[in-house]
C-alpha cells in the first residue's frame, strides 16, 4: 500500500489541477491549476523510477547488494520542469496582456472572440 | 512601488548575492560530477538576479538590461549547439573531446571514486553554456514579467 | 557518412542553429536580417526532399545521436536502447517533406508581410524554433523526445499566435491555444510514463516490440488519442481552432495547419506502429471513423455561417482533418484483414495523399486570405469586394486554393477525395456518401467567398485603389499553387513514387521496429 501513495498523491494532484483549470473564474488560478498537473505529473515520473531502498545512480559499476533508482525518470523530470518553466512564464506574460487589454481576470468575461 | 526596499534587506542583499551567484557557479561546473547542471545552477543564479531586482527596483528598472541578457542568453544558445555541430563528422552531438586526453578528456575511472573534475568531455562545456543561457534567459524572463507588473501599476493609480 | 544520412540530425538542428544566430545577430548589430529565415529554410526544404526521395526509394534511415549504435552493452551481455534516435521511415520522410514545403513558403511569405511587426528578429526566430519542433516531432524514434518536440511547437506556435500582443483578440486566442497544448502535452507525458513504467523503455521500436495491450496500455492509449485528437484540431475538441487559426499571422497560420498534422502523424503513430501488433484495430478504427466524421460536418456546417474569411477557413481546415481521419481510421478498421488489401489500403491511401493535399492548399488559402488582409486591412468578408480587378494573381491563386478543397479536378483535392469515396463506399456507403455531402457544402462555401471577395464592383479606400501584394508573397503562394497543379494532374505519379511507400511504411510496424532493433 505504501509504495502506491506516489501515484494517489500524484493523480490527486492532477485532478486538482484539471479541476482548477476548467472551473476557477480566475487566470492566475487556472495557471496554477496547470502548475499543479506538471507537478502531478513530475511526481509521477518520479515515483516511477524509485526502489524500496535504493541508492542515487551515481556508480558506473554498482557494488553487488546495492540496488539503484532509475536515472532516466529523473533526467525526464528534469526536462519536464524545465518545459513548465517555460510554460509557466509564457501563462503568465499572456495573462498581464489580458488584463492590461480586458481590466479583468476573469474568463468568463474576456470574450473579444465571441462578437 | 518602483522603489527600494528597506535597508534590511538591501544589506543582507549585498551579503548574500556573491554568495548565490558562486553557489549557482559550483552547481553549473559540476553538473557531470553531482547531481545538477546548467539548468539548475542557472536557475540559481537567475534567484540572485531576482533578488537584486527586487530589493534594489529603482536602480535596475531604469538600466533596462535586457540588451547584455538577450546578447548572453544567444551566445549561450549559439556555443551549445556549435558544440553539438562540432561532432558531426560522426553524428550530431557527438562527444568529440571524451578521453581524448585534453580538455576535460580524461577517462572515467570504473567502479568507486571520488569523481574526477577532468572528465566527460563536451558535456561540462555544454552545462556551461546552458548554464549562461539559462541565467541570462530566467534573469530575463524575471525582470520583464517584474517591470510588467509595476507599469501596470503605475497606470492603474 | 555523405549528407543525406546526416539528414534526419539536420533537418531539425539547422533551424536551431538559425534561430540561435538571429538572436545574436540582433542583438551585435540591432539589424533585422529578414531574408536570413528564407535562405536556412530553404537549404532545408532542399534537404528535405532529398531525404524523402532516398528514404522512399531505398528504405528507413535511423540517426543515433551521439554514437555509432543506438544500444549499450555491458560486460554481462545485456543489450538495450538507451540512446537519443531519430528514425525517417516513409511516414515521416512524407511528414517532414510537408514540414519542410510549407515553412519555406510561410518564411518567404512572412518576408513582406510580417515587414511591419515590432521586434521581427524574434519573429523570425520562433517562426524557426516552430519549424524545428514540428519537424522534430515528425522525424523522432523516441517517446520523450516526442513530448519535448511537442512542447517546443507549442510554446512556438502560441507566442507566434498572440504576437499582435496590440490586438486584445489575439492574445486570448494564444491563452486559450497554450491552455490546449499544455494540457494535451501533460496528458502525453502521463502515458509516456505509464509505457516507461511498463517497459522500462522510451524507444518507440523496442516499446512496440514489448506491447502486451494490458489494461494500463489501453489507459495510455486513451490518454494518446485524445491529446494528440485535442492538438489536431478534432471535433470534441476543436474550439480552440477557429480562435487560434484566425487570430495567428497569416503564414503562421499556414504553419500552424502542418504543426497541427504533425500531431496527426503522431496519433497515425501511436496507433498504427507503437501499439500496431496488439491493437483492436476494429474498436480503434471505429473510434477514429466517427471522429472523423463528426469533424467534417460539424466544421463544414460552422463554416458556412462565419463572415470572418479566416475564421470560415479554420472550420473547413477541421472538416478536411475529418476526411484523413476518416480515410485512415477505414484502414485502421480493416487492418490485418482481407478488406486491408481489397480497399483498406486504398483508404489509407486516400487519407496520407489528403494530408499533403491538405497541408499545400489549406496553406495557400490562409495565404491568400493574409493577402487580402494585407491591403483590405479587414477580414470582414462583408467589407470586401472587386479584388478581381485588381489582385489578379491573388484571385487565381484563390480559385486554384478553392477548387482543390472542394475538390474539383483537376486538382490534387479531388484525386485523394476521390480515391476517399471509392473505398469507402464499399466498407460502408453512408460514410461515403456524408464525405461526398460535406464536398459539396465546402464548394458551396468557398464560392461565397470568392463571390464576397472577389467579384463586384472596384472598391476604393481612402482614395486608393488595392494593389497586388509584394512579388514574394507572390512567389510564396506561387509555389504552393505550382505544386497543387502539379499533385493534381499527375496523382498517378505522386500515388505510386511518395503516397504509396508512405502508407505502406505505416502499415508496416514491424519495419519500423526491425530497422533500430535490427541494428543493435
């Protein structure tokens, strides 16, 4: 059961996410929302690589008896921060330009689209 | 709001700015050895940028330094994929410089050591130079998303 | 190695490079260098074609990065994937020949048209970073690179769509469309991890050699089709299109049309090779039959009532995503089957020769359509009229545009529709006959356009009549209009030397997994 509470906590956070997403009235909560999911999902990828009891990947010939944790799910969240860093920035440039353009940051009222 | 903080706070800056920027330093020239890189050493000196800004606003809003990051951010960019250009006699980013002997060409010892400074070839030259961009480009990304704010404010007053 | 075998390595890192260089170009010397793009482009384009010529005539090319072979032995004996590959089968040599076509021409394009923007060095460069991404996304053998290349397009594509960051329109489009990307980038990440979990690979051949199509596989099945659905402009979720495609830049949008095809190819991918030697082709296939349909009316139906010319272009690019959907879900359906040989394959056939059909002459409308936006200053089709008089080679391109989505002959549209409805018809002829439906509603759409826009009496603006736009704007939609000819009177040519190879690499999944894991 212990091994599986990563994954709860990861869904559990990813669901919270898409929750914030579709419906928060509010552009700096849906990009939090959003900041949630990448880390739901970066949580998953970790949890993914870990070994009950493993060491840090750090040997080029491990010594017998010691088990090591995956390295490829750490260097794929790695990536993945560094993608939501990138995604995070641009969220939030894009929002101060709706507010400087709508006064409002609420999404159910900018809706220059919909004439 | 375009304004200093308090002394407080601008003299632990002064304190603890050398410090951050070593520190992101150490992290981005070890990135083969420990765990880190040019990531994550830039986003740490990206942090002490950040807190310049912030604890000193009037002075760095008006020099408007986007000229010097943008320039670094491209150099950064433009040495990392030279470097991966530089391998294609055998394959794009091959790692030509890898016990060759030179720079950074010693060969990794197998089993349990220490861990050796002079060794991975290209791959500590690529954690520097996105270790630049990535200081530059975060510092960037930081002042520009602050100065947005604060004309924003300006404006609503 | 001569240059082609570097050519899958290339294709995306001369873009990179590029990019990189306007940034510092710009910021030595403060001179925007707008044909810089163009040039690099082009070499591409160049590169491209070849690559696709050798990949069709002679076989897949895979590219390790990095070393000699894409696996690592230890001491022990054990043998496995762990390098960075790309590997160019048909499908994506076909993939990346779109890619490359249609961002030489939105680059050229984008020479006069874009002349005006602020701060076009940066224009320039995301206008290249898109080209890296999406062509990355095309020619990758690894599941992570996937995403990586995925979000790249997406970051691209959406500050390129709000770069009008004046105009308050265009920035809540590129909100909503980053909103779309990076919830389908996530989702794609979730399944990376739940095949690496399994696994313990990220290669997409070694993966689909393993496939067991548990459960947990069919979750991440799920989790593919409907981002990589979501990202293509499919119908549940094809809000986003007509806000993104109407408010980008005009050659963006052209770019945007081959990005959002690139997420085609990677559902094409999923389905067909990573889980091709388990799937229930018949389950699946249905599954993207009906998406298909549902697009193609649902956009051509939206399409008829907009006034916006650019908005009225991105439901018909939905409904058009519907027909290679269609014609390649048919062939999913019969897959493994006798039907795959009597007309399964024909199908497939069909949807592969409408997805160049589609990139090349959608790509020339939203041309034209920024065209006429670049001297009308409108997209209102009620404000225009006349251009006839005027634009000529704008007007003829349009016609040629306009024929090929309806397809008419003798125009490339109609030789891929056709070879739709004839094998179509005999897996199931309601199918068909909707296909043939949302044809004439789309031939009854654009003759509005052309009637609204171009025909009527000469409209005069402030004293001015409006002038042809400048010559490489011209050559740009020339170039697509030539090729469009071209497609469409010789289709036996183009059938039998790039769309059949090309299908048959996607139906092949064990080529694709021998050509890495063959190699080792």
């Amino acid at each position: 059961m212990n091994s599986y509470l990563a994954y709860f906590t990861a869904l559990l956070l990813i669901i919270m996410g898409i929750y914030a997403v579709i419906f928060k009235r509010n552009l700096i909560k849906i990009v939090i929302g959003v900041s949630l999911m990448e880390s739901g999902v970066n949580l998953f990828l970790v949890a993914l690589g870990y070994r009950q009891g493993g060491i840090a990947p750090i040997y080029t010939m491990a010594p017998r008896g010691h088990q090591m944790v995956l390295p490829t799910p750490q260097a794929l969240t790695l990536t993945s921060i560094v993608i939501g860093l990138a995604t995070t920035a641009l969220m939030l440039t894009l929002s101060i330009l709706l507010y400087k353009h709508y006064k409002t940051l609420d999404p159910t009222k900018i809706r220059g689209l919909m004439k | 709001m375009k304004s200093d903080m308090s002394t407080i706070v601008k003299t632990v800056t002064d304190f603890l700015f050398g410090f951050i920027i070593i520190f992101g330093i150490y992290i981005i020239i070890h990135g083969h050895l420990t765990p880190g890189g040019g990531f994550q050493g830039g986003a740490v000196v990206a942090s002490g940028f950040a807190l310049l800004f912030v604890a000193f606003a009037r002075t760095f809003l008006d020099k408007k330094p986007q000229q010097l990051y943008g320039l670094f951010e491209s150099v950064g960019l433009l040495i990392f994929i030279s470097l991966a250009f530089l391998g294609i006699y055998r394959t794009f980013f091959y790692n030509f410089l890898a016990n060759s002997g030179g720079l950074f060409g010693m060969k990794i010892t197998q089993g349990i050591n220490p861990g050796y400074f002079n060794t991975a070839g290209v791959v500590p030259l690529m954690n520097m130079a996105v270790g630049f961009e990535v200081a530059c480009g975060l510092s960037l990304i930081v002042y520009l998303l602050y100065r947005g704010v604060i004309e924003e404010g300006e404006d609503g007053e | 190695m001569n240059i082609i075998d570097h050519a899958p390595a290339l294709l995306v890192a001369i873009p990179l490079f590029t990019a990189f260089l306007y940034q510092f170009i710009y910021y030595i010397t403060h001179k925007n260098i707008r044909y810089l793009a163009t040039v690099a482009l082009g070499i591409n384009w160049i590169l491209g074609i070849s690559m696709a010529f050798h990949v069709f005539s002679s076989g897949p090319i895979s590219y390790v990065f990095g070393a000699s072979s894409p696996g690592l032995s230890l001491p022990s004996g054990y043998h496995f994937p762990i390098r960075i590959i790309f590997e160019a089968d048909g499908m994506s040599a076909f993939m990346a020949l779109i890619g490359t076509t249609v961002s030489f021409v939105g680059a050229l394009y984008s020479e006069s048209f874009a002349k005006r923007y602020s701060e076009l060095s940066k224009y320039f460069s995301l206008l290249l970073l898109l080209t890296a991404g999406l062509l990355g996304m095309v020619l990758t053998g690894d599941l992570f690179n996937f995403f990586v290349f995925f979000e790249i397009t997406s970051l691209a594509s959406v500050t390129l769509a709000a770069y009008r960051t004046y105009r308050k329109e265009s920035v809540e489009a590129g909100f909503k469309y980053m909103l779309i990307s990076t919830v389908s980038s996530l989702l794609i990440l979730v399944a990376v991890g739940i095949l690496y979990g399994e696994y313990g690979a990220l290669n997409i051949a070694k993966v689909a050699s393993m496939i067991q199509y548990t459960l947990l596989d069919k979750v991440a099945l799920a989790l593919f089709v409907t981002s990589l659905a979501m990202k293509a402009g499919s119908v549940p979720m094809h809000f986003w299109t007509p806000d993104t495609y109407g408010e980008a830049p005009a050659p963006i949008t052209a770019m945007l049309v081959s990005a959002s095809q690139a997420s085609l190819y990677g559902l094409f991918r999923v389905v067909f090779t990573l889980y091709g030697l388990k799937i229930s082709t018949l389950t699946v296939g249905w599954i993207i039959i009906i998406l298909g349909v549902l697009s193609m009316f649902i956009g051509v139906t939206m399409a008829i009532i907009q006034k916006d010319i650019k908005r009225l272009m991105a439901y018909h690019a939905i409904s058009q995503t519907g027909y290679m959907l269609l014609g390649v879900g048919v062939g999913l359906a019969t897959f493994g089957t006798d039907a795959f040989l009597k007309y399964g394959f024909t199908a497939m056939k069909g949807g592969i020769y409408h997805i160049i059909n589609h990139a090349f002459y959608k790509g020339l409308l939203f041309l034209t359509a920024g065209a006429i936006f670049y001297r009308t200053k409108t997209r209102n089709l009620n404000e225009m009229g006349g251009l006839a008089h005027t634009m000529k080679y704008t007007t003829i391109f349009f016609m040629i545009g306009a024929a090929a989505i309806a397809g008419l002959p003798p125009f490339n549209g109609f030789a891929s529709k056709l070879l739709i409805y004839e094998s179509v018809f005999k897996f199931n002829p309601v199918l068909s006959i909707i296909a043939m439906m949302v044809s004439i509603l789309t031939l009854a759409s654009f003759v509005k356009v052309f009637y609204s826009a171009f025909l009527g009496p000469k409209r005069i603006k402030d004293g001015k009549e409006f002038k042809e736009v400048p010559p490489n704007m011209v050559i740009a939609m020339g170039i697509l209009a030539l090729l469009i000819v071209i497609f469409g009177i010789f289709p036996g040519f183009v059938i039998n030397n790039i769309v059949e190879p090309t299908a048959r690499a996607l139906s092949s999944p064990l080529l694709y997994i021998s050509t890495i894991l063959g190699k080792m």
